[in-house]
C-alpha cells in the first residue's frame, strides 16, 4: 500500500511464489499521480503472507518504507514510523529518482505502529 490511502486503491500484489522456502519477487510497482513533491508525506507498507489453500493466509512480516518523520500533510501519523534500514533505503530512492534501487531490510514482525 501507499499510504495515505483510506480506500486501499493503491493496493498491487505481486504473483504468489510456489513451493519455496527462500522467495524472491522482482516486481515492479508503479504508482500513478505521485509527483516528486508529494514524498514526504507518503509511505510504501510492504507486508508478506504465506498463502494458505483450506485455512487464512499467515503473516510473515512487513516493512514500511518513508521519512520517519510521524508527520504527513501536516498531522501528526503513527503509520509514518521508519526508522535505521527502513529510513535510509527510503532516501537513497529519494536521492536517486528513476533508478532502480535494491536493499536488504529485516521484516517486522508486527505491522503495530511503533512509538516515535
């Protein structure tokens, strides 16, 4: 998701990756209407589930990806919560607009706000 976005319209989902322990997605997202100005005030949530055919899918863990700053259009947020990895691969695509940038990030384990 690209938050802010109470209606979940910027929601993509990648091709489910079958019969592996060691995934890897190389999907592109594109987000249209975004404009350079509007980044710090946004936030790429990124989260991955084991899909499950006869019971509910498992959460494995998630990322969330912005400024760190707990601030978007001005009010204060507790989804704009980044911070370490997080924080610095968000700038580093900041700094490099058009590029395509890698990084390796550790999961949360809860996607529950932490405290600024």
């Amino acid at each position: 998701y690209l938050l802010p976005d109470d209606d979940k319209a910027t929601k993509h989902k990648t091709a489910v990756v079958k019969k592996s322990v060691n995934p890897q997605w190389n999907h592109p997202f594109i987000f249209s209407g975004l404009y350079p100005q509007d980044i710090k005030n946004v936030c790429l949530e990124l989260t991955i589930w084991d899909k499950e055919a006869f019971s509910s899918n498992i959460f494995l863990g998630g990322v969330r990806l912005n400024s760190g700053s707990g601030v978007s259009h001005g009010k204060n947020v507790d989804w704009m919560d980044s911070r370490g990895e997080e924080q610095r691969l968000w700038q580093r695509m900041i700094d490099s607009p058009g590029a395509s940038i890698e990084g390796i990030l550790m999961l949360r384990s809860s996607m529950a706000k932490w405290k600024l």
